[in-house]
C-alpha cells in the first residue's frame, strides 16, 4: 500500500471505474464503459491536489483498493473507500484506514468526517475500525439511507473515550462527506 503518485494514476481511475459501475450504491444508471476518460481526469486531479490523503493497496501486483480524502483545517474529510470484491476480508480496508488516519493526524486534522449507506457491511466494518482506534463520535446526521458522523481525531480521545466509541450516537451537526470514515 502506498501513497498515490503519478505511476499509479491509471490504477486508481480503474478502481473509480470499478466503484463506479459495480457498487449499487453509487451506480449510474447512464454511465457506461464508454465514459472512462472522466475516471483518468479524476484520479489524476486527486493525486496533483495537495490537500488529498490518497492511498492505493495492491495485492500480487494487481490494484486491489484505495481511500481517498480531504483535509481542510483541522477537518479531515473521508471521500471514497473501495476493495475490489475478490480482496475483501483479507484485511485491505483495514490497512487504508489505519494508514489514512495516521495521515489524517500528521497533517493536523483533529475531527474526521464522513457518510455512512445503509449498508450492513459498511457499518460492520466501520464498527470494527472505530474498535482497533478508538475515538469520540462528535455527532451525526442522517437522511434516509445515509448517516453523516463526525468523530474525533484528538489524542486524549482516543486514550481515554473507548466507552463512548462504541456507545449510541449522538445527534447533533453532522457534514455531508461522501461515502467514507463514519
Ligand atoms: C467496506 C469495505 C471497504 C471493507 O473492505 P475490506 O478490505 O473487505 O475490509 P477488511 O477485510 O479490512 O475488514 C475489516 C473488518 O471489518 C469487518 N467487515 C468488513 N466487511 C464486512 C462485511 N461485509 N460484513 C461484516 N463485517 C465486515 C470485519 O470485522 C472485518 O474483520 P474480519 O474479516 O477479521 O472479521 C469493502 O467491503 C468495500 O469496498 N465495499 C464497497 C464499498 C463501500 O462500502 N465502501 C465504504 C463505504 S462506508
């Protein structure tokens, strides 16, 4: 796993690809394998903007997933999670998170913000993520079928909270953040 570079622009346009059109919560009805040049634009954008924390994970030398974020500030921003089906439950997910939190706190973010599907999976894993790193859920947010959560990034939370990480949220101000870090 590593951070995006220019060498792998394609590999990551491959994974939006990827995210894109096979994942029901995110297909478009309209696009088609024939409108993959926007892909390319993105990923290549994202790798240039300096205030993305953007990783790529390979397995036997094939991309297998990415996570993509923002930080502003002290907000980190989570955008985008993806494991390819064939690499999941083997601890990928896991290995982007864990090192995208790490980026988050070494580039001074002290909240994480980010958006929930109602997907049983996804909140399996963000349960098990926020378990392995403890830290204070701040607040959420939901609509139907999101939930946007902010949680903390600040050292004593993480040392001193694990009660609350796994305790019922909050309700409060939460901010639209793409499909990423509940
Ligand atoms: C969610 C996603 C990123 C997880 O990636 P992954 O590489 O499979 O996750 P990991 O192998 O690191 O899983 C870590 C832990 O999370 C939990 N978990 C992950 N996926 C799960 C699932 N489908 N059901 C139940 N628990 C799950 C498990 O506790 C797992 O540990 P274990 O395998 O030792 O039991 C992947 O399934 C994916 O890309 N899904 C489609 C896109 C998506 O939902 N993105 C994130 C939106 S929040």
């Amino acid at each position: 796993m590593r951070a995006v570079g220019e060498e792998d622009v394609s590999a990551l346009a491959g994974l939006l690809i990827s995210m894109r059109l096979r994942e029901s919560w995110l297909r478009d009805p309209e696009l088609t394998s024939d409108d993959e040049s926007p892909f390319y634009a993105l990923a290549a954008r994202r790798a240039r903007d300096p205030d993305t924390v953007l990783l790529v994970a390979y397995g036997d030398g094939q991309p297998v997933g990415f996570y993509c974020g923002q930080v502003r500030g002290q907000v980190g921003r989570g955008i985008d999670l993806y494991v390819r089906p064939p690499a999941r439950r083997r601890g990928v997910g896991r290995l982007l998170v864990s090192a995208a939190l790490a980026e988050y706190r070494a580039r001074g973010a002290d909240r994480l913000v980010g958006s929930l599907p109602g997907d049983e999976g996804c909140h399996a894993f963000w349960a098990s993520i926020w378990t392995e790193h403890p830290s204070r859920l701040v607040s959420t947010r939901s609509t139907p079928g999101m939930e946007w959560r902010t949680r903390s990034l600040a050292r004593e939370a993480r040392e001193g909270r694990e009660g609350e990480a796994s305790g019922p949220p909050h309700r409060g101000q939460g901010q639209p953040a793409g499909q990423s870090n509940p």
